[in-house]
C-alpha cells in the first residue's frame, strides 16, 4: 500500500545533537540509549526487607503512640496552706490593747539626715565678683558692701535705729534695714494669708537691699579722715577670701 506506510511502521524521526545522537521514541520523546542508565542516590523504603511487624499497634486507645511522654501535662493542685483571701472575716473588731501591760511598742529611731530629694541642687551658686586685668584676678570684690566714713551714717528705714554690725543697703533709693527689720519682713512674706500679688511685690522689694557693713571692723576713724588700721592688708584679703567664698553657699541664684 502506497501512501500509507506511516501506519504500519512509524516514520523515523531524524536525530538532533552536538556532537551526539539522540534517538526519539514512536511519541516524538527525547530518549536514551539503554546502556545509559543512572544509578540512585540511596535506597529506597522499598528496598528494605521487613519479614515481621513490629508486634504492636499504634496508636493505642489513650490515643499517644508509644514513645510520648506519660506524664501529665498540668501540675497537680498543690495545698497551699492558709486560707485564700476571701475566706477571711473583715468585720472583725480586733482587741482594745494591742500589747499587754507594761509593754509598748518601741518606734524605730528616725533618721536626722536629710535625703538627696531635700537639697536644692537645682538652685545655681552666684559668682563672685573679680575685677581681670589681662587674663589675671586683679581684685576680688567683697561680697558685702563696706562703707568708709568718719561717721557711720547708717539708720534703718524702718525702726530708725542705727543698725548693730552688719545691715542691708537698697543702693536705688539709699535707705538702709538692720537686721530685725529684714529678718520681720521676710517672715510675713512666707506667712500664708498673703497674697500671691503682694508677696510678689515685697520680694521685690527685699530683693533690692543688698548686705553692707561699716569700715570699723578693719580700721578706726575716731572722727576724722585719718585710719588705724587693726589688722594687716594681708589677713583682711585672707579674710574676704573666706566670706566670698561662705557667702556663696548662702545667696543661691534661683
């Protein structure tokens, strides 16, 4: 039969390849030589020759295999001891004595230093006043204003005594307060029946009136212009030094 060959015998596919010959199959596929075979990587399940089981059946009826762990899986219910809390009676009125006789409860011995809370650390210390002369201290201000007269003229703008010692100075107006006065006016600042407007306005005030002292600590006038001086130049620096250096801890800046 002419024409239809391709019935009988399948047609031959032609090879394709570089440099080798691979030959397809009657579907067209891609095949290999026989003798070409790859051999497996490991062997498989199927390859291992069981000739028993393994003498029981799992899962079993508590539905774990054998292996799993039999303990159980929540802590049993420990006894704790003493009652829980809402078995106890609120109402209960207690004794009248809390110790018997003769016997009281000693309080523990309170402590007298104050804690880190009560220091005012976040109040700034004032500098003192230097007067700099090409980078060196040339002189050191007191921090107490001292005035030098023959006479001391000083009297409080408020009782009109002449001050005892040290007293403040208001350089605005020139009036003087001695040290009663200042210390008066400053407790019936803090009272609580002032006002926040009137507090204000005499804290102000004191504000203004600085510390100041008469020269007869260092030297006498004894009426005229001349001095006598009771110290040497050197202690009165020394001591200067020193208050500056007190009065610091004393004026914080707020």
């Amino acid at each position: 039969m002419e024409g239809f060959e391709y019935v009988v015998n399948p047609p031959l596919w032609p090879t394709i390849g570089f440099l080798k010959k691979i030959r397809r199959d009657s579907e067209g596929n891609f095949v290999r030589d026989s003798y070409v075979k790859t051999p497996p990587p490991a062997a498989g399940p199927a390859d291992y020759d069981v000739p028993s089981t393994i003498g029981f059946k799992y899962p079993s009826k508590a539905g774990f295999s054998a292996l799993a762990n039999k303990m159980p899986r929540l802590p049993a219910n420990r006894e704790l001891g003493y009652p829980p809390v809402g078995t106890y009676a609120t109402d209960f009125p207690g004794t009248q004595y809390s110790f018997t006789f003769k016997k009281a409860t000693v309080k523990d011995q309170k402590w007298m230093t104050p804690g880190p809370s009560t220091y005012t650390r976040h109040l700034k210390y004032p500098d003192s006043h230097v007067e700099m002369a090409f980078g060196y201290h040339r002189i050191i201000w007191p921090s107490v204003a001292v005035f030098c007269s023959p006479v001391n003229l000083a009297r409080c703008s408020v009782c009109g005594e002449k001050p005892v010692g040290d007293y403040f100075h208001n350089f605005g107006n020139d009036q003087d307060m001695c040290r009663p006065c200042m210390q008066a006016a400053v407790t019936v600042m803090k009272k609580c029946s002032v006002q926040v407007t009137e507090r204000f306005s005499r804290q102000q005030k004191i504000k203004q009136f600085v510390p100041a002292r008469n020269c007869a600590f260092f030297h006498l006038h004894d009426g005229t212009n001349a001095t006598i001086e009771r110290e040497t130049r050197k202690v009165l620096r020394q001591k200067i030094r020193v208050e500056n250096y007190l009065y610091r801890f004393n004026a914080k800046v707020e």
